[in-house]
C-alpha cells in the first residue's frame, strides 16, 4: 500500500487581511483541493500566553469538518494554536479562515495549512522553547503505510530556518519576520522504523505539532488487518 502524499500546490503560508487592533484575524481565500482528506492549520501570534490566547479557528464552509482544535502553546514560546480538518467528503473549497483571540490586539499573526490525501493516525504538540537545533522522532506500527507531518510558529526567520532531515513543505513570514509558520514532513524510516524530522533555527521560540498521515483512515481497526487474534 502506497504512503500518503502532501499536496504541495495549497500547502503554504498566508498573511491576515489585516492586523489591525481587534479579537480576529481573517486568511482569506484559504484553498483546499479536491483531492485533500485531510488538512492541518497552524496559526502563531508575535505575543506568549496568557497575554493572549487564541480561542477558535474555523474555516468558512461547513463541508470542512474540524475533529481537533489544538492548543498547541501552553505559556511560551509564542502563542500558536492548531486545528485539523476531515475533508475528504467535501472536493474542491476555497473559503476564509478566521481565529479568534480573547482580548484585541495589534500583534502580528501568521497561518499555514497542509493538505495531504492522507488520513489522521495520531499526533501531540511539542514545545522547543531553547532549541535552535529541534528534532522529533516519532514511532508508528504502521511505519510502512503513513508519514509524519510536523507543522508550527516559530518567532523569528531572521538569519534562516531549515530542515535537516526531512522534506519542507513551506515556510513563510510575517512583514516584519517577527513571526512565521513552517512546516515539513517524512516519509522515510530510520532503522528501528522511525520517523524524524530536524531542523536549524534561528530563534529559540518553537511551537508545534506533530501528526503521522496514514493511507487508511482508521489504520488500527481489525477489520482493516492491522490487529490479529492472539491464537494460544
């Protein structure tokens, strides 16, 4: 069985139609593509929590199903939130993405979405909050049948940011480059069949998570072969 792809084309950065002083920010003309199942979001804002908090994302057509709102920053680095959305009975989209935030401010914000025919196997948020040089190594039965995704807000790319190990899928900046979002993925096993991806940065102030993408939807199901009976 083939692994899952990312489709690179609508998988990218997007800038707020405005910043100005307010409790929401719009992404507007977000494009999911027919072909999705699956799409993960990231939104980071230039201020740490509880200064502010991000309390919602949405996407502006129903047929996008949101199954996981992700905090995704605890205090610091900056404020970043997650979602992920079950597309795969909706086709082609484009719509606005809005995040709200519990208090109006004028901060700067940036968010990204991924797209992949893949299909939610699992994930968890990471914190790099002193690492320049971040890595995350992830395990999976599945190994042979998924990818694993990390997507995130980091606080600066003055003086550069780049994967290591692992394939970028973007990266992409606010005007000033005071905050931007990124993101990669890995489709190739280490020895002991997991997954890693690593990157340079040139800030200290990472948030992120990590989601591994299988080719079937519910990869561990009896019914799909991944569980057998134990026979005694």
């Amino acid at each position: 069985m083939p692994q899952p792809t990312i489709i690179t084309a609508q998988s990218k950065g997007y800038a707020p139609l405005s910043d100005a002083n307010s409790t929401t920010r719009t992404y507007e003309d977000v494009v999911i593509p027919a072909n999705a199942n699956t799409v993960m979001m990231v939104c980071i804002m230039d201020t740490s929590e509880p200064i502010r908090t991000f309390t919602n994302l949405t996407y502006g057509n129903a047929a996008a199903v949101r199954t996981f709102l992700i905090d995704v920053s605890s205090e610091r680095p900056r404020c970043v939130v997650g979602a992920i959305f079950d597309v795969s009975a909706a086709g082609a989209m484009t719509a606005d993405v809005t995040v709200t935030i519990d208090s109006a401010t004028s901060v700067e914000t940036r968010f990204g979405i991924v797209c992949s025919d893949g299909f939610v196997e699992s994930f968890q948020t990471t914190n790099d909050a002193s690492a320049i040089e971040g890595q995350s190594i992830a395990y999976s039965g599945n190994y042979e049948n998924n990818i694993f995704v990390l997507i995130g807000g980091t606080d600066d790319l003055n003086g550069g940011f780049s994967y290591t190990t692992g394939t970028e899928i973007f990266q992409d900046a606010s005007d000033t480059v005071s905050v931007a979002v990124v993101a990669g993925f890995q489709a190739t096993n280490q020895a002991d069949n997991t997954k890693k991806i690593a990157y340079t940065a040139a800030a200290e102030e990472m948030g992120e998570y990590g989601v591994f993408l299988s080719t079937q939807r519910n990869p561990f199901e009896q019914a799909n072969g991944m569980l057998r009976n134990v026979i005694r």
